[in-house]
C-alpha cells in the first residue's frame, strides 16, 4: 500500500542579500512531496519592515516560514507583525540582533563599492568570506553565488537591502513571545553570523531546536544541502500523519 503523508500548509522561503530561490534548489524537490513551496520576493521594500510587508500581502493566510540570513530579519519582522499566520519557523544563518558599529560601517563600505565598482570582483571576494575555508576555491559553488547576485537580484536590489538592513530592528525582545515549533541552523564556520548568534535565539525560543552544521560556513543550503533539507524536514514533518 503506498506510503501517505497528508500535506501541511505551504513553506514560503525568505533568501538573503544577493541570494535567490536557487540557493535553496537542493532542499525544494524533498519537501515538496510533503507541502507546497513557495519562494518570496525580497528585492522590493526600502525596510526590513516594508520588505516583511510585501511578503505578507502575497504570502497565504497560513505558513511555514524559513528565512536564510537577510532572511531571518525578515522571518522575525513577519512574526513581529503576523506569528499568529506562521505555523513553524526556520531560521537560517542569521541573528536577532542588529548591526554594532563596526558591522554597519562594514555594510556602508560594501554600499560604496557596489555602487561604484564593477559587480564581478567584488562578488568573488564576497563568496570567499562566506563560506566554509575549505571551499574558498569552489568553482560551482561560486557559479552559483555570482549567478544569484549578478543575474538573479541585480546590483539596485542587493543595494537596497544593504540599506535595509542597516536600520533593521532588534528583535530579541519579540523572541521569547515566538511558540511556534522553530527550526535553527547554522554552520560550524560561518563567520558572517557566527554559532553564538543562533545559539542566543534557541535559548530565547522555547519551542527551538538548534542544529550545529559541521564543515560550513554561513550558505548551508548548498554548502551542506542534506543537512539542511534534513532539518527542515524534521521540522516540517514533527506532526504530520502517515497512511
């Protein structure tokens, strides 16, 4: 007799700066036999809040939520404004807390030189930060970065969500009022939101559970892929019935 899952509200997926619906191709065929998928449009909105806005307008009255770095703001913004729509939360890669000094002077500086550079080089240095040491040097992994951020969100709308994220809120007051089932991933070696980041949103969210992603950095989705699609599956499928 064939093998039956009864299918859950859609799971609507939140990129980051310059990433798009390709960064999570590889976790979208696995869940998709459980729950519909959708991928939101972020490059519109000149805030956090009015990005979260527009998503919510095109989001169905009930959801999943994951949100991957820029993301997660999102996510958080979206249950600030909506938790009572979002019937589980991942959070990727990403931090409830908002830019020091020293990170906003870091995103004012990449502001300047993506408005006055050329994209390409600027892209590479990028990746190279981004991910685990071992994979500095990846080629289809920084194909797939460069395609996202040249092809797919373009300079005007990784500009624009650098500004957004500037003044982006503080959301670890709002942490402790999430009760939803929440999923939090993050890679070993991420440097841009490193583990202690997450670790401060699980143990605000009490309905959390934090996954550790070894040999990674912060673009777990193709980085690690099962490892991720794996999480969000346990997440996804905790209550779901068999038949």
């Amino acid at each position: 007799m064939e093998r039956f899952v009864e299918v859950g509200a859609p799971v609507l997926f939140v990129p980051g700066i310059n990433c798009s619906a390709r960064l999570f191709l590889s976790q979208f065929p696995a869940i998709w036999k459980y729950r519909p998928v959708m991928i939101a449009d972020h490059r519109k909105g000149g805030s956090i809040g009015e990005i979260a806005d527009n998503i919510l307008t095109a989001a169905p009255p009930r959801f999943c939520l994951v949100g991957f770095s820029m993301g997660g703001y999102i996510a958080l913004d979206i249950m600030r404004r909506a938790g009572e729509r979002v019937e589980k939360l991942a959070l990727i890669s990403t931090s409830a807390r908002p830019d020091d000094a020293s990170q906003a002077a870091g995103r004012a500086e990449r502001i300047a030189r993506l408005s006055a550079d050329a994209p390409d080089a600027w892209i590479e240095q990028r990746f190279r930060q981004l991910v685990d040491p071992a994979r500095v040097d990846d080629l289809n992994l920084m194909g797939v970065y460069r395609q996202m951020a040249l092809e797919d969100v373009g300079r005007d709308a990784a500009v624009r969500h650098l500004i957004a994220t500037l003044d982006r809120p503080d959301a670890r007051p709002t942490l402790s009022g999430i009760s939803c089932p929440t999923a939090i991933l993050v890679g070993e070696a991420d440097r841009i939101t490193p583990p202690a980041l997450s670790e401060e949103i699980a143990e605000s969210i009490a309905a959390s559970r934090l996954t550790l992603i070894p040999d990674c950095g912060h673009l777990s989705p193709i980085e690690q892929p099962e490892a991720v699609t794996q999480a969000l599956l346990l997440l996804l499928n905790a209550d779901q019935r068999t038949h």
